[in-house]
C-alpha cells in the first residue's frame, strides 16, 4: 500500500471537502523545494489555508484529515485476437515484455484468442497495445477495476486555497519566541508566493508592504544563529534583500552539516547576484505550470 499524495479534509466551521496535497516518504521527493525553506527545514511551522467552500481562514491543522484520496486501481487486460502478417515481430514484443521463453510463446498462441497477463500502468498498456497494432497484430485493450474509485464528492473536492494576503493573518500573531516564530515564517513565505514560478516577475523586497517588511525584521530578530537552518535562513533573506555582502559572509562562517544542498545553491545565487526566491536543484528546470495547485510549500 503508498501513501497518497492528496488527501481530503473537512472544514469545522461548514463541513465542506477540500482536498490538498501531503508530504509522505514517497512524496518528499517530487515536492518543490524553494530557496526561502531550505528543503522543508521547519515541518512543524503552522501552515495557514482558506476553506475553498465557505472562505473561513484556519490553521491547516485544525481541518479534519478523512484520509487519502481513491483514484481507483486498475488493471489492462489486451486480448490477442490475431498475429496478424509479421508473427515474429508480435513474438519479440511478448518475449520483451513478458520474459516468456519461445516454448511459453508457442504454447500461448497455439489457441487464438488469448488473454495476455495484466498490465498495472495505463500508459504501459496504451504504449504495448500500440506496439502490437504497428507489427500487425488483431488485438483489443480492455480496463478491469480492481479497486473502486472514491466517492465524486471527494474526487471532485476543490483544491485549499491560499490564506491571501500575509496582512490578513497580522491578528493571529501569538506571544512567545517560539510560536511567534513559527507564524512569521509561514507569512515570509506567504509574502514569496506571488513570485514562485519560472513565469512570475520578481520585484522582491521593493514590493513588499509595510506588514511584510516589518515581518521581515521581527523573524530576523527571532532567528538563533547557533541553528543551522536558522543562520542560512538568514542568508537567504540578506540574498533576497539585495544585500549581497552580507549574505556572502554569512555562507562563509561555517560549513552545513545538514543543509548542504541549501547552502550550496544560496553560494550560487548570491555570486550570480540573484535576488529572486527560486527551486533549489534538482528541480530549478521545472516549466511553468508543473507545480501542483497551491502548493509552493507544503507542511
């Protein structure tokens, strides 16, 4: 059994679905990972979402978790009806895919039609269904459920949306270093989303309002040095504020125990002056529209 990538969540305030993407041991991996986290350094910071039905604002933990979206399983059965005029090629294609010695192949198709063993992966099926139409074969695709689909009211779930504009969250700001801590970092990386994305202008600290600036200053003033993710975090803000000497400096003190991937690409961007938040390798060459919905981060 994986673990899913989407979930479903209910809302306590209208009992609406919505559904959101999760970060699992299998999903890690294909998650954006930007410049302003550092690889997902602070899993328990709060994340801030919207109900997609009713508008209400909550902590995303405060949403009912239901479980992982059902897409269904299924199976790809393809029926040999025919070898058609090139049965050698159509024997090679089964010897590829299935691994069968000439004596199984001579034995499958000595009784025509026959049913070939299920395929799971539809574009498998779909690509050696079209494999044995080229070499002539008579032979038909069809889909078995093994597992049913979830129900339409989940699938069809819209997406958790954006808190909006970091201001808006400016009252649910507690007291205490550590929770205080926590709630700046997710409006920093609120105030950076309008600008993730290969396609989006980056205009940076010079756009940024009043409330994010002084965000800005009091997580700086929150962050301890002596924290490796605290003190490249703070190279990364020197970066993106255009304070390129400063950012430089601060790489140098010491070398990552843990972050070096992070450390490595902020020495990149800091000596090619870049100011803007971007994808850490290896996902910097993504194209624009290949990051899931309202997801630039996800905790």
């Amino acid at each position: 059994m994986t673990s899913a990538a989407e979930i479903i969540l209910r809302c306590p305030e209208c009992d609406g679905l919505n559904r959101s993407w999760v970060l699992t041991s299998i999903t890690m991996g294909m998650t954006p990972v930007w410049t302003d986290d550092g690889g997902h350094a602070w899993p328990d910071v709060p994340s801030y979402v919207r109900c997609a039905c009713c508008g209400t604002l909550h902590r995303k933990s405060a949403l009912h978790q239901l479980g992982g979206i059902n897409r269904g399983v299924f199976d790809h059965e393809i029926r040999l009806i025919a070898l058609g005029e090139a049965p050698l090629k159509i024997m090679q294609n089964l010897r590829a895919r299935f691994g069968w010695s000439l004596f199984e192949i001579k034995s499958r198709l000595s009784t025509l039609p026959t049913d070939l063993p299920p395929i799971r992966r539809e574009e498998d099926a779909l690509r050696f269904h079209a494999e044995l139409l080229r070499g002539g074969a008579i032979c038909e695709l069809r889909a078995s459920t093994i597992e049913a689909p979830g129900p339409p009211e989940q699938l069809n779930a819209p997406w958790l949306q954006s808190p909006g504009h970091p201001s808006e969250l400016a009252d649910r700001i507690p007291q205490g270093a550590s929770e205080e801590f926590g709630v700046r970092l997710s409006l920093y990386w609120l105030s950076n989303d309008p600008y993730r994305g290969v396609d989006k202008a980056w205009v940076g600290h010079m756009a940024r309002t009043p409330f994010e600036i002084e965000n800005v200053r009091a997580l700086l003033g929150l962050l301890d040095m002596n924290e490796e993710a605290h003190w490249l975090l703070r190279a990364n803000i020197a970066r993106e504020n255009g304070d390129f000497s400063l950012a430089e400096n601060l790489l140098r003190e010491r070398v990552p125990k843990m972050h070096i991937a992070w450390h490595k690409a902020l020495q990149t961007l800091v000596v090619s002056r870049v100011e803007r938040v971007t994808l850490l390798p290896p996902y910097e060459n993504r194209k624009a529209g290949q990051d899931p919905p309202y997801a630039p981060l996800v905790l």
